[in-house]
C-alpha cells in the first residue's frame, strides 16, 4: 500500500527513446518512496498568525532500471543491455540535465495523477 501525504508516495515508473552518442536506446526509469521530497516547510508564525505550509510533493531522483538498445536496421527491435553495457548509458543520461529534468517532470506527473486516481478509490 501507497504512503499518502499531500499525494502519492508509492512507485512511479516509466520509460522513453533516446538518442545519445548516434545510437538510438530505449530506457525505463523508476522512483520509489524514497525519491520523493516535499517543498513544505511546514508550521511557521507570520505577523502573529500561526500557519503551516504542506508544500507539495515532487519527484526528486530516479533509478534508471533497464536500458535496451534498437537494433540497426530492424526498427522496432530492441536488444536488451546487461548492466555493464547500460552503465555508461546511464552515465550520459545523468549528466544531461535537460533530459534528467523532463524525467523527473514525467514522473511527478505520473504521481500526481496516481494520487488523484487513489482519492477516487482507483487501484493501482
């Protein structure tokens, strides 16, 4: 069962093609209930007037899970890459901070609308 605290905290995953170094890789992605972080900082005192902001939260950093490479010439075929093979394509994933950027954005998203799903009784 999913933590709920200001939305969802249980498993997002997802997954895209990228185009690094000329090869063409299809990458799945996931954050856990550990890669979440909140913007709130919680109860304050403002002019008299106690409050407390909840924030919201956000996916922070993410584990790339699988990465597979397409085949040359066979489009749509993937060969699935062994963690030595992936590393270095994890490595230039990591340091390209505007792709790193849209993953976390997408996987927010995806936990945004899982939370909205749970309030509503849906199952995931």
């Amino acid at each position: 069962m999913a933590k709920l605290f200001c939305g969802f905290r249980g498993t997002v995953s997802g997954g895209r093609d990228v185009t690094l170094g000329g090869k063409d890789f299809f990458v799945e992605y996931e954050a856990g209930p550990d890669d979440f972080e909140n913007s709130g900082i919680g109860p304050y005192e403002y002019w008299g007037a106690r409050c407390f902001d909840s924030g919201h939260d956000y996916v922070a950093s993410f584990k790339i899970t699988d990465v597979s490479e397409y085949v040359e010439g066979d489009s749509g075929t993937l060969n699935f890459l062994p963690d030595k093979d992936a590393e270095p394509v994890r490595k230039l994933i990591y340091d390209d901070d505007n792709l790193v950027e849209s993953i976390l954005t997408e996987l927010t998203e995806a936990a945004e609308t899982n939370a909205g799903d749970m309030r509503r009784g849906e199952d995931h």
